[in-house]
C-alpha cells in the first residue's frame, strides 16, 4: 500500500493569496467598474534589462546551431556567470569565494525550501514573525514542525517576533535553534538590521554550531551604509551560513528563474555522534541528484546583469522601483497611518490604524480607495495589525494609488 | 547543533561518469593524438528545432516589453503549453487528461527524484536492475533504502533483474512493493516492454494499492506497434500511475530543461490509518512550494514543438538518431556481440563477449577503437557485462565509430 507524507496534511491550505484573490473577484462583481491599483504580490513588471535582451537572443541563436548547441550544462552553473557572480557580488564587498561554492538554481524559493533535505529532522528551526512562508511550510513537509495551534504557531517552531516595539530587530532565542531562517531586507516588513545586530546572530550560531539560512534576495535595493549586502561581511560567517541571492528582484527575473545559493566549504553540519561534515559536499550532492541545471539560455541572460550595460540597467530598475517606494512611504505617512519598511527594500509594512486587524483593513483599503494590499496577519502571528504594500506597480499606478490614499482615504 | 541528515553519508560516490572521465583523461595524457568518439552519455548534439528557436525568440522579445512582459507564471506551468501537451501527447491516443493533471517542471530528472518526497518513509521500493541510477539515490536521501550490500544492492529495495535471460521484461516481485519505478523505452538498456506486459503492472498496482512511477522520457523513439506511447493506454492506469515525460530527447532539450509530470486525479495513496488521499493535491502542493515555474521564455518553446513545423522537426531529429541506433546495432551485430535495444529507443546494449567484465569491456574499448560507452555495471548489479553505447552523436561520429568496431576490434 503506497503510503502518504502524513505531513502534508498537517498543512493549511494556501489561505493567503487565494483569500486575497478570492476577496478582490467579489468586489469587482459588485463594481464592475472599479479601477483596482494592486500592490500586493511581490512581483515585477517592468521588462527586462536590454543586456539581458541582447545575451538571451544570442544564446537562442547558438542553440540552433551545431557548433554552439549546448546539451546537458555542469549541475552548478556555468563557469562564466560563477566566476560573474563571485567578482561583482562578493570581490567587490571583500569577501573571496571558490568556484565551487556557488550553486547557480532555478529559484531562491526553491533552494529556501530544498535545503532543509540536507538536514536530520531532528534539528529545533528558528523563524522571523512574520516570515516569508515557504520556510515554514517545507519544514511542515519535513516532518520539523509539530502542530499548528491555535495561536496560528507550530508547536516545534521557534518564533521571533518582529514588531514596531522591537524595530523589527528579532532577539536571539532563549530555546537552542540548530537552523536560523533569516531574511534581509526583510519579507514582508521591508526593514533591515544593522551589522552589529547581524554579528549577534554569527556568533550565536558559531557558539551553538548552529546555521543561518540567510535569504538576500532583496539586497539590491539598500541604499544604507550600515546594512550588509552579504552576510560574508560579517566576521566568522562563512562558517556558519548560508547565502540564497536571486536575480528575480534586481534584474527582474521573476518569470525568468535564476539564483544562486553560496555554501562555503567551512560551513559544517554534524552526525549525531558529533562528526563534523562538509556541507557543500551534501548539497553537491542534493543539487546533481534532484536537479538538472538552470537552462544555458537563462544563464546567459543572468551573465549580462554584470556586463556594464547591465549594471547600469539593473541600478535603474532598482531606483525606479526604489522611487515608488518613496512614494509609497511618504504618501502614506503623511495620511497619519504609522509606514515601516520601504528605505532599504521595495516593501512597505503599515501599521493599520485604530488597532484594525489586517483582514478589517484589507477589505477597508479595498472598499474605499480600490487598492489591493497584502494582510500582514498571512505572513505569522506577528503580522497581525499590519499590512504590506509592493513598489513593484508602474509609477503611474503607483501615484494613483497614493492620490487616492491621501484624499478619499478616511480613517 | 545542525545535525545533517545521515541518510547521505549512505550514498557512494557518483562513481560512474567521474571514473570514466578520468580513464578517458588517463588515455589521453597518454594517447595525445587519439581521436575519441563518445558514445557514453545520454546528451543530445543536434540544435534545437527551427520552430523552438523561433518562438524562444519572439517570447525573448516579449519579456523586453512592459506590455507583454512576464513575470511569476503559474507554478502548474502556462495553459498554453499545458492544453497542447493533453491534445498532442494523449488526445491522440485516447487518453483524456484535465488541465489540472499536468505539471510542468525543468526536468524529468528533478520530477524522478522529488516525487518520492509527498510519500512516506515507511513504502517498499521496487526498481528494475539495471535501473537510472536517480531513482534510487533519492530514495536512499530519504531514508527508505536500507544500507548498501557488498552485492550492489540496498537491503530495504526490490531489485527487479532485467537481462537478456528474461529478454528485458521485469518479473513482478514476490515480495509486495508500495511504489515501482518503471522507465520504458529502458534507460539504459533501450528495450521495451509489450502492452501485455505492462498491463500486468497495472493489474499488481491496482491488486496492492501500490504506484507506479512511469518514466517516459524516451517515449519519441518508439518505432514499434505494441508498445505504449503513454502508461495510460493500458486500462486502469490512470488509478495507479504518475507518468514523467520530457523535452530532452525528443526536442533536444537537455540544455533547455522542460518536461512535465502527469498526476492523474484518480490514483490515491494511503494513511497508516488507510484513509485515502488524492496524490494530485499532494503534487500539487509540493510543487507550489518548492518550485516555481519553468521560465515563460522556455514553456514558449515547449509549446512551439507541438507547432506543425515543430512536429515536423522534432520527428526529423528521432529519425536521425534511430538512424544511428540502426547502424550502432546492425554495426556491432556484425561482429558477433549480442546487442539489445536501439529499435524504439537511442540507447545499444551490447553483451560484453567472452564473459567479460563491464569495465574490462570499456577499457579494452577505449584502448583498441578509442571509442567511449558506458559501463552496464554502473547502473546496477545486473547491468554487470554489458556495456551502453548511445545514438545521439552525430552520423560522421558514428558511421567512423562502427568501421573501427567492424574493421579494428579485434575479440
């Protein structure tokens, strides 16, 4: 008899976007008019970057040809966007890497879930709340979380709430975490912690042979001196994290699919008898077994990111949607309403006004001025009483949206 | 302490292509001059379709314009794709599919390998012998392998011989397997099974309440009437099997990464409890969160395969191979070696003559013809004395591979 994960079960369903979806179908069928501004999902829609153009229609060319056609590529990635990777995203920060440390893949959201795999199941993880969701729920599937309790938290999880009271800057845990999830500039907040804040964490981690899952997929967008790009900035990290990057957000790749994960050879996971070993060999070993290579043709649009064009193109995007940002923050300040988030990330985290819950104040900003936003509440526990809106709109949506806010939003 | 999951210290080494890369160096760092013909991996070598190059460049196009621009896709994959696969891959053979059966992924390698996650550690694995090697190293990451015996074989798995004793057509196992992996036309031994056959399997799955994992990937090079294109067209599959089919060999896609998974909504796994669940919504729930579409650029060219000219293409790129498979067989034949496959499938397998050993075979192959295959014994136990040779080179390579086999090799 083939039996279940009974795991999955224990999953809620994909409440959040379906529920927001399902929100927004029954208000346009009551206004069929509306003009409806959506900031709510964190993707993209400005094209991408000319380099990546011009690179991704010679690469199709040289499919088509004999001499050219490239097969099966190295599980890893291609030589030619690592050696991109290491030079421009960490030579130029100080930090060095190997070749062999970079592992080129098809998402961040994918390597953040598979990279749990690696790990025993008996491991106590530690999560921001709220927090990107997929960390959560792979370990679900895993079998690392216990039960989810009323309270909205999953009783083997170790929560660290990240609220205004505490500047979003989350505490080390009291309970011993073996596996960190941290996320900076953070989803959903949209807020950052400084590098002595993000020192604590390195040495906690090296004082308990912990590992953090750092998630920089958002890094392009800080603009603050005190706020690292890498975690390998950090003293003493490259024996103790993980790095996961993504072109999805800088260049625009939402829909093109490449990133790439960094895991330094010093980083060690243990045997239960307490045998230190190398975490790189275990996900070489993961990724050439469970995946194949990203396609030769998005490798080649991901290695004109660095070109100079590239560069200059992928600094634009980042500033036009950093300008929305801006906007967003501003604009919504001035209405009264208490804004977070939005200086070093293209999210902007609201603390809804009069102690409103997020899904009070979704249907509210729905009703009265026809913008979509995001509960915070569906990010965790901690969420609740907050809501996140996207830069991600074309200017003029985005003006739009925050010309409405300040003249026909009414508290 | 991060403790790593001890399931991995289990598995060898990837031994096979690795060793053989290296003799291959030896004897060239010894035989400068020597013109190597491989014939080992399964890679394609002709270019992609004109129909794909086509539509890749329009849809590259596309993405460089705010107004067609793309960003997150559906994880499922586009409809585009997904309504042109059920049409051409199972319309035409009888076989009626929902939109929400089919899954798009970036290989049937990744699909292979993940599938095993949404199942318990506690099912009994069956696997034919010799057997693609991925199937039974994601089952060993798991935890369902046991450990590995001094005769190749994981003590917790169900080995399946298939020789030229039993001409290729795996027995079903006395003791009773919850899932079996199933890979016709063979990689590698390119034999097939009758529809009779297959029915059996069907009938064992439907009798045990047990899965069958069917992977097609090479389904294109069926040549032969009673062989199944799709598990499918033998009744009652659709309760029992999840069917894994590719772009890689039939559109040359193994640089490109496309294929999709079938997970009829009829076939159910079970609790401990033995409840009955839907092994779609499992899938689906996996694959949305820890997967996240194949690139739009790609599906595009996915789609232009079922084009009138894709088809046209892709049937002239199978027919170039099979013609090398032909002369591959008809060539060693010739010689006196026995040879197995190559009639609905690109993949030789040869009976090393006068009982000789797999690696033995490959040296005394590289040494007298300079000529590269893969050692059968690297895909299991019973792989030991034959050896693969593959028709994916190009005709100039493999019509000067069969005169040094028919002129030089001397038994």
């Amino acid at each position: 008899m083939a039996l279940i994960n009974e795991n999955y079960l224990k999953l809620p369903g994909s409440y959040l976007f379906s529920e927001i979806a399902k929100r927004v179908e029954a208000y346009k069928a009551a206004n069929p008019d509306a003009d409806i501004i959506k900031l709510g999902i964190g993707d993209v829609t400005k094209p991408l970057p000319e380099a990546v153009i011009t690179s991704m229609h010679k690469a199709v060319d040289e499919m088509a040809d004999e001499k050219t056609f490239r097969g099966y590529g190295p599980e890893p990635g291609y030589n030619f966007l690592i050696e991109k990777i290491i030079e421009f995203d960490f030579g130029t920060r100080g930090v060095s890497l190997d070749m062999d440390e970079i592992f080129v893949s098809d998402g961040s959201k994918s390597d953040t879930a598979n990279f749990q795999e690696i790990f025993g199941v008996d491991n106590k993880i530690a999560v921001t709340d709220p927090v990107y969701p997929v960390y959560i729920d792979s370990n679900v599937m895993a079998g690392r979380s216990g039960t989810l309790g009323a309270d909205g938290k999953w009783t083997n999880l170790i929560y660290m709430p990240c609220t205004a009271e505490n500047g979003f800057v989350p505490e080390l845990p009291i309970e011993k975490a073996d596996l960190i999830y941290l996320c900076f500039p953070n989803n959903p907040t949209g807020t950052t912690i400084s590098k002595t804040e993000l020192k604590k964490w390195v040495d906690y981690a090296k004082a308990n042979q912990a590992i953090i899952l750092y998630d920089a997929a958002y890094e392009a967008y800080i603009q603050e001196e005190d706020v690292a790009h890498s975690i390998y900035e950090i003293e003493g990290a490259k024996e103790v994290a993980i790095e996961f990057r993504s072109f999805s957000k800088n260049a625009g790749f939402t829909g093109t699919r490449c990133s790439y994960t960094v895991v330094p050879k010093e980083v060690m996971g243990y045997t239960a008898a307490g045998e230190a070993i190398d975490i790189n060999k275990l996900w070489n070993r993961r990724h050439a077994t469970k995946f194949n290579g990203v396609p030769y043709i998005i490798q080649k649009g991901a290695e004109a990111v660095y070109s100079k064009e590239g560069q200059k193109q992928i600094k634009a995007l980042v500033d036009y949607y950093m300008f929305n940002a801006k906007l967003i923050r501003e604009g919504i300040q001035s209405t009264g309403i208490e804004v977070f988030g939005g200086v070093n990330a293209p999210y902007i985290w609201l603390k809804t006004p009069k102690g409103m819950d997020s899904w009070s104040f979704f249907d509210k900003v729905l009703n009265d001025v026809n913008i979509v936003g995001t509960p915070g509440a569906g990010f965790g526990p901690s969420g609740e009483g907050y809501f996140r809106l996207t830069a991600f709109a074309s200017r003029e949506s985005t003006e739009e949206a925050i010309k409405r806010f300040t003249t026909k939003f009414k508290l």
